[in-house]
C-alpha cells in the first residue's frame, strides 16, 4: 500500500479532531448540494472510527465533521427508496449506493440518537451523494441508539426500530400531511 | 415575495419544468397538486426545518467521543454483510480527541480487498 501511496494523488485535509490528514484525492465524497443548512460544505471524507460508527469529515470547513452509520445497521426494517435518476448524484438502478445515517451524540450515551427521516445516499460509483427527507410517520429524525426496554438491562442495539412508532415528530399530530397518488 | 391569488383549479408555473395547482380549499386548509420532475425534492416547511436543526445538533459533536466508545462496545446491530460505509473509508488512522483507539487497531471485517480496489479506481469529475 505504501508503494501505491506515492504515486496517485493525494490532498491534505485538516480536520479540527483529526489534525491534519493525508489522504487519497480520490476518497473524496462530494455532496453537490451539501447537507440541508449546510449547503455551502460539499466536500467530505469519511474515516472509520470504532464501529458501528465512523466520521463525515468535511474538507472545507475543518472543524465541521458528523457522525455516520451505515444505514444497513438498522436492518430490514429500514426501508427507504433511493433516489434512482437523481441528477445531483446520477444514481442508476444497477449503481451502488450506501446509506449514511447521521447520529447526534449527546453527552449521555443513552440518548445518542440517529437521524432515520434524512439519509445521505452515496452513489459508490462517482462518490456523489445527496441527503433526501423522507416525509413518513414511521421514520424518526431521533431514533434512540439504546434500546430502551431490553430485558437483560440497557444495551445499545437498532432493535427498537418499529415501523410506525415515531416519538419526535409533531408534525403528524396536525392534520396537514404529505400525499402522493 | 411574489404573491399571487388563485382560485381552486387554477394554477402557476415556476419555470417550464414545474406547475403547482390549488386542487381545494377546506376551511383554513389548502390543498395543493405540484407537478414536477421527479428529481425535483418538495418537502413542507416544517419537515425541512426539523431536518436543517437536527443536522445543526449532529454537527454540534465536540472531541468527546468517550459515548460514542461505549455505545460501540457493546452494539448489537443488524448488517451481516459488508459495511458500503467501509467501501468509501480512507484507510487512514484517526484519533479523536480524548483517548479513541486509532481505526487501525480495530479491522473492518472483510473490506480490506475492497477498499484498495475502490481507492485505486480512478474518480469520474463531470465538472
């Protein structure tokens, strides 16, 4: 790997967390329209960190990174429809793509959350990616990472995940909603 | 902010690709019809709002990644197969802050071979 190393392209990103890292030119991930409210920051690498979990570091603003789990974490149950001819990542129906679930961590463990509603898609072909809102009852922007009625005491699993059960939206109890047909 | 009164049935052009339709007025309630290309991403104010201050308080992460530590040693989570986070990896080592184990000390099960062949696949810039 060292050998490889020297000869593609490489480019230094500084990371407030991380210091500052070399890395290959071609593990950037470019979210052309950056992330909702954050629209200006649309270059990124990802590192691993202990998993499940890894970092969405950004490269145009040091000290911006995000947390990340592989949305195939939440298992079958987890369903959402990826965007197929999305001009942003040109996302084909034969194309790879990852599912990136960006967790709040909060300062206790137990209520460090994931935000199911607004995946970022990543196109594994050409590392394009697009955060989409999925407008649906079931899906929660704090789906707690602790399970929270485990009967051999309080462990960390994506086993509380339960289609239609969504505690943080209040959007639902209003009588304005999102329809197709 | 343009305004523009409509009656139900009549509707209003935003460029060629787009045309929103006021389908039926119920009380205080509006319902509106939006024709438009299916790339094009339409999401109620308050949906997009809730979104844009979650990311807010995700970013909000400081250096502490002592939770992040613990909810990782004991995970129970549900991806037999391989990680496609792993397959955008950099194989670089990372610590965080106070006292997180570099990711090199702990190996992502099988991924190896693949994250190689994915570095050295050459990137496609459609600038």
């Amino acid at each position: 790997m060292s050998e490889e190393h020297s000869e593609d392209p490489t480019i230094v990103v500084k990371s407030s967390r991380f210091g500052d890292l070399t890395v290959p030119a071609d593990s950037v991930i470019e979210l052309p329209t950056g992330l909702i409210g954050f629209s200006r920051t649309q270059r990124f690498i990802m590192l691993e960190h202990k998993p499940p979990f890894s970092w969405l570091q950004s490269i145009d603003e040091p000290e911006l990174a995000f947390v990340i789990v592989d949305g195939g974490e939440f298992g079958e149950e987890y369903v959402v429809e990826p965007p197929f001819g999305d001009k942003d990542i040109d996302l084909q129906e034969d194309d790879d793509f990852a599912v990136l679930v960006i967790i709040t961590v909060r300062p206790d463990p137990k209520e460090t959350t994931a935000n199911l509603k607004a995946p970022v898609f990543v196109n594994l072909r050409n590392k394009k990616g697009v955060q989409i809102i999925f407008d649906h009852p079931a899906l929660s922007t704090r789906f707690p990472l602790w399970a929270q009625d485990s009967q051999e005491g309080q462990e960390p699993s994506a086993d509380s995940l339960q289609v239609g059960v969504d505690a943080s939206s209040a959007s639902e109890n209003d009588s304005s909603s999102t329809e197709q047909d | 902010m343009l305004i523009l009164t409509r009656k139900p049935g009549e509707s209003v052009y935003l460029g060629d690709n787009v045309k929103i339709t006021v389908v039926e007025i119920k009380g205080h309630q509006i319902r509106l019809g939006i024709d438009a290309p299916r790339d094009l991403r339409i999401y109620r104010e308050e949906i997009y709002e809730q979104i844009r201050e979650e990311n807010r308080q995700a970013a909000d992460t400081g250096t502490t990644s002592q939770g992040l530590d613990r909810l990782s040693s004991t995970w129970k989570g549900k991806s037999g197969g391989t990680s496609k986070v792993g397959k955008l990896s950099t194989s670089v080592p990372v610590e965080a802050g106070d006292g997180a184990k570099s990711s090199e000390e702990h190996k992502p099960t099988g991924d190896r071979a693949e994250k190689s062949d994915v570095v050295a696949r050459r990137k496609k810039r459609s600038e």
